[in-house]
C-alpha cells in the first residue's frame, strides 16, 4: 500500500476509486463504504482511501481517545486490499480550501478519480461545506462517479465511532466487536516485570497501551493474544495492578493458559473480548493467586 502524507506527494499514476472519510475505527460502517472501492478494482481504478490526519476533532481541540493507532489503521486498511492511503495533512490552512478546489485539485486532477464513495454526512473543505451533494453537482463536468453508502446498524441504531467508544468505555467489548467486525485490541512490545505472577504460579505477558486509545474500564478480560503468528487463549487485567502497588501507570498484563516460554521484546496484540470483573486490591498474594484460579476458570467453563 502506497501511503501519501504531505501535500506535495499527493498524486497517483493510476486512475483511482476513492472512498473519503475519516475511518476512525475502521468499523462495520466504513468497510461497506470500502467495499464499494475494492469493487472498483474490476475495472481497473486504484482503490483509494482519502482521510485526514490529524483529524478534524483534534485538529479543533476535541481530544478523544481512538480506536486505532494510525499504524493500526495502515495495517488493516492494506490487509483489506487498499491499494492508496492518502493522510491529507490537517491544519487550519489546508482544512479551509474551498471545497470545489478541493474536488477539482486533490481528487480529479492529483488522484484521477473515476469514482468516489461516501457516506451522507460526508464534511470537507471551508466551514464544512463540501459536501455528498456537491460532489455530485460537479460529477458529469469532473468525469467520475460517486457512489453513497448508507449507513450499517446493529441494534437499531446506527453504527459509529463514537458508538464504539461508549461501548469500550463502559465494557461492553462483545458489542464493541459486533460493531467493529474484530476484537478491540491492544499491541506492543513485551516488557520485563516484576515476575510476581511467575512467582504466584500466573506468568504474564506485560504491555503498556498506547496513550491514545480509548481505554476499558479497570479489571480482567477474556483474552485472545497474537504471537508469532500463532493465536493463544488467556486472561488480561488492565489497570495499575493495586496489590503489589508497583506505580500508578496503566499496564495490561496477559496469562497465556497454553503457553510457557519467554517472549520478552516480542511484538504481541492482545484481543480483549470479555469483561470478567473489576480490579481489586487483595489483602496479598494469596488472596489474588485464589482470584486468578476462579478467573481462569470462569473463562474456561464459558468457553466449553
């Protein structure tokens, strides 16, 4: 996958179909927007994604967490067959353009459209004004297509980023992975410990999540772990581990149940699918080792 990051780089050799937004999540929502692109490979366009980086909520102050890193959303988005991903860089200048320069420059002359995909509440370009009708007024004197992309529901309502933040900060994580389409999911690398839970019979795999991503409430998950290309049951707690007290930093810490080797400075993603329970502090460390047994078990009978 080609990635386009500065304005000046934004052009393509191949006539492309363009699907724009911000593929936050890269939710159920997004990929049929994206679906109406991969499609467009049959005759012969370049599927494109244009999104904007940073986006347009941090861009206006609204810090809210993200689903996905952007190193995230470049993994899934080429897994997903992408051929382009345009990270339109967000400023105050590039964000006023007049949204007919910004049809005619970036998406027909720079990236040679035929088709362009969007969502109804598509926004771009000065105050906000482009829009899905606009690409349309100018679609027969510009030479593309557009397609619009209703919106995907789950539960009567409608699928959102927002949506799914909610859901991740409330704990609902199988919800959350009925929106997404996938586990909500955390990667690292595996740092060295304390070795308490090795000491108490739990080894763990320890990684600290990313600052800009949407955190679960505090306490223990069923847990899916991607190692080496091999995927492993287990059980996640994510919080600041109150018994043993080592600091007050966020840290998400996996129990591999079929697994016993070293993998400190391996690349792991760790897939929370479950909220068990909250975390607790223990009176020491029997009181947790007895907790961590009825934990695994609960995990493991839900699972028969």
């Amino acid at each position: 996958m080609i990635i386009l990051d500065s304005l000046e780089n934004i052009y393509s050799d191949t006539p492309t179909a363009l699907a724009i937004g911000k593929f936050d999540g890269v939710h159920r929502g997004h990929r049929r927007l994206l679906e109406q692109i991969i499609r467009a490979k049959a005759d012969g366009l370049t599927p494109c994604v244009f999104t904007f980086e940073p986006s347009p909520e941090k861009l206006f102050g609204i810090n809210a967490a993200g689903i996905l890193t952007r190193d995230e959303k470049r993994r899934i988005l080429e897994e997903l067959g992408i051929g382009i991903l345009v990270e339109y860089p967000l400023d105050r200048q590039t964000a006023a353009i007049d949204p007919a320069e910004f049809i005619n420059e970036f998406l027909c002359k720079r990236l040679k459209a035929g088709l362009i995909a969007a969502g109804a509440d598509l926004s771009f370009g000065a105050g906000g004004k482009g829009d899905f009708a606009l690409l349309n007024a100018y679609r027969h004197e510009l030479g593309y297509e557009t397609v619009q992309v209703d919106k995907v529901h789950y539960q009567g309502k409608t699928i959102s980023s927002s949506r799914i933040r909610s859901m991740i900060e409330e704990g609902q994580l199988e919800d959350a992975a009925e929106c997404l389409g996938r586990t909500y999911s955390f990667g690292g690398i595996v740092e060295r410990g304390a070795r308490i839970g090795h000491s108490i019979g739990f080894p763990t795999l320890n990684i600290t999540p990313d600052a800009d991503k949407v955190l679960p409430p505090r306490g223990v998950y069923e847990s899916v772990v991607m190692l080496k290309g091999c995927a492993y049951k287990g059980m996640s707690n994510i919080g600041i581990k109150p018994t043993v007290k080592e600091d007050s930093r966020v840290n998400l810490e996996t129990h591999l149940f079929d697994f016993d080797e070293e993998a400190y400075g391996e690349e792991i993603t760790v897939g929370l699918r479950k909220f068990i329970r909250p975390e607790k502090q223990f009176n020491g460390l029997e009181g947790l080792k007895a907790q961590l047994a009825k934990d695994m078990g609960d995990i493991l009978s839900h699972n028969l």
